[in-house]
C-alpha cells in the first residue's frame, strides 16, 4: 500500500511516517518501480505501535527501546515491565508537579479581590514579593 493508505489505516500521518524513517524508528518503505514507498501490513501493525505508545506519552527513545523489544522474540518481560514502570513513574511525578501548581493557582487566586485595586496577590507571589503560598 502506498503511504497516503498506510498512514490512514495507522493513524499516523504520512509526514510522521517519513519522520519515523528519516530518523530510522522504521524502516524504509520498499519502493516500487515508480519510486512510490510501498508499505506492508507488518509496516501498518509497528506504526499502530507507535501510535499507541505516543498517545501513552512515550518518547522517541522509548519507543524505540520498546520497539526493539518487541521485534526480539527471545526479549524478557523484565525489561518491558521496567520500561514501561519508570515512564509511570514520571507520569506520576509529573502529575503531582501539576497537582501542586494548582494548589499554589488556587491560592493566589483566592487570595486576589479581583477588583479595580492596584495591589494584585498573584502578581506579587509571581514576583517572589511574598512569602511562597504553597510549598512543593
């Protein structure tokens, strides 16, 4: 199939796909007489893969390790587990970074009348004026 098919059958955009080759994630379309890339349904099945691992918020790299691990059939378990256990990880931790910022928006919100009044709370905890309304 031509990569106008496989990026619609994927889910992945065709510039996404000559992104993937360029930087070597797949491998080159074959090509056919005509110069068209030519792209079977193992082609289709890595880009789903891809896609899926993007959408869980995957890197690059980390794709590219599972990538590798799911194309070696002798691989362990092991070593999917702990990949996929330090990106939660940092999902996790992200999440409370997020979590806390929050918590300190709320705050500064609460604490402004949000009224024609020059002195304004968030600008001065922004500015480091005040004292931090939330620790992290």
């Amino acid at each position: 199939m031509q990569i106008g098919t496989a990026a619609n059958t994927s889910g992945v955009s065709a510039k996404m796909i000559r992104h993937y080759e360029a930087i070597g994630l797949i491998a080159n379309g074959a090509r056919r007489d005509n110069g068209y890339r030519d792209y079977d349904e193992r082609d289709v099945h890595e880009l789903r893969f891809i896609r899926s691992a993007r959408d869980l918020g995957f890197s690059l790299e980390e794709i590219r390790a599972l990538l590798d691990l799911w194309r070696d059939r002798a691989r362990s378990s092991r070593d999917v587990h702990t990949l996929a256990a330090r990106h939660l990880h940092e999902i996790e931790t992200k999440i409370a970074e997020l979590q806390a910022m929050a918590r300190t928006l709320r705050q500064l919100l609460g604490a402004c009348h949000g009224d024609a009044r020059p002195e304004c709370p968030i600008l001065d905890g922004l500015g480091g004026t005040t004292t931090r309304v939330a620790s992290r």
